[in-house]
C-alpha cells in the first residue's frame, strides 16, 4: 500500500509541474523605431566613396527612421601622412531631420559628391 500510494504521489507531482503555461499571454509586441539615426563613414579613396554607399542604401535606411526625428551623415576622407608626420583628413558632414527627407538626401549627394571629387583632384 505504502508503494502504490508513493507511485501516485511521483504521478501526480509530475503531472502538476509538466503543464505548459501559455507563452504567448505573457508577452507584448510593439513596434520598434530608430531615432536620432548618425551615420559616420571613413574612406581612403574615390572607389571607396562609389562602393560603400549609394543614394538607395541612404533612402532605404531613412524610411525606417521615426517621423521627425534628427538625422546626420558623415564622409571622413583620409588622405596622405603630411611632412609633420600627421595624416591629413577632410571631413564632410550634414544633419537634418526626416521632416525634409528630400533636403537631407540632397545634401548627402552634394558631400558624397564633394568627397569624390576630393580624391579625384589630389
């Protein structure tokens, strides 16, 4: 009697403790949005410039920024070790916000550009 009641026991203490609990109830989702979104690129030459970003690249990353919300991109070109030993950089950068996404994709053009023509006139 002792056995069967010890084996009813393990039975129904096992079955207690193997419920699953609804995972689902437990948890929310929300949406996730990127704010105040920095870009900073660094580059050693013309090719560089042409291959590490393109214009869709930029749109695509900025139609997932959150409506009115600060934005910046930067283009650091490296140049040569200067005769006091320093490498030489020119920095471009642009803010904005995703109000005027059509003015901040501009911009990024124009220094995109600027750094193109940057190496290309060294």
């Amino acid at each position: 009697m002792k056995t069967v009641i010890t084996i009813i026991g393990l039975l129904i203490t096992t079955l207690g403790f193997s419920q699953t609990n609804n995972i689902e109830a437990n948890f929310t989702t929300q949406d996730t949005k990127i704010r105040n979104l920095n870009v900073s690129v660094s580059v050693d030459s013309a090719e560089d410039v042409a291959s590490t970003f393109n214009m869709k690249d930029i749109k695509t990353i900025l139609n997932e920024v959150a409506d009115n919300e600060d934005v910046s991109f930067e283009i650091t070109c490296n140049g040569d070790v200067m005769s006091n030993g320093a490498k030489s950089t020119v920095s471009y950068r642009v803010n904005g916000n995703t109000k005027d996404i059509k003015g901040f994709l501009k911009s990024v053009k124009k220094i995109r550009k600027a750094a193109i023509k940057y190496y290309n006139n060294k």
